[in-house]
C-alpha cells in the first residue's frame, strides 16, 4: 500500500513540475501575441515657474521624461501664461506619447486649443 502512495505522488510531482516547466519555457499566448503593447504610464506635472508663468514635466514610468519651460511649437522663448494652458498642452503632449505619436505641437495646435502666446 506504501508503494502505491508512494508512486501516486511521484506522478502527480512530475506533472506538477512538468506544467511549471511549460508554462516558464513556453509563456502563454496572451503575452506573445504580436497585438499586445507593453504601455508605459506617462505622467504629468504642472509647475508654476513664476508668479504669472508655468510650466510642465512628462515622466516615463515616474522617471523625468520631457521637462517643457518654454511654450512648445512657436519661435522665442515663451512661458506658458496659465495653469490651464501648461496643463492642456501636457495632456495633449501625454496623449500623443500614449498613442505613440510624435510628441511635438504645431501653432495650429496651440491656437485651438486657446493657448495665450505672442504672435
């Protein structure tokens, strides 16, 4: 009777071990599908830089990313003139990055999105 306990749980370890052994040579299918992108998680932080100026920072999985003092897509170095509008060019700048778009922003962009700048 001891031989036969014995043997059940020699082949029940051997498949258990088996299966860790498949499962670690061979990940399952969800993770090898050509479909599934790894996403990073993009961060935003609003700065106010002065008493009337601001600016914004990106992080890459709570690493600094982009640091954006300047209001991006126009000639000179201008500050963004509100909360509002570092916090909108940010979100359009994470949401361009979370869909892997090219993070730039046009004048086109700032304009309708109301940003203030000096034209």
């Amino acid at each position: 009777m001891k031989s036969k306990t014995a043997i059940v749980i020699a082949i029940v370890l051997i498949i258990v071990m088996a299966g860790i052994s498949v499962n670690i040579l061979n990940p399952s299918s969800d993770n090898s599908r050509p479909e599934t992108i790894k996403r990073h998680l993009y961060g935003l932080k609003v700065l106010q830089e002065g008493q009337d100026t601001w600016s914004y920072e990106i992080y890459l999985d709570d690493h600094l990313y982009i640091k954006q003092t300047w209001i991006p897509g126009i000639s000179g170095k201008q500050k963004f003139a509100s909360e509002v509008d570092a916090r909108t060019i940010g979100d359009l700048m994470v949401q361009k990055l979370d869909n892997g778009d090219i993070p730039s922003i046009s004048k086109q962009e700032l304009d309708e999105n109301r940003i203030t700048y000096k034209k």
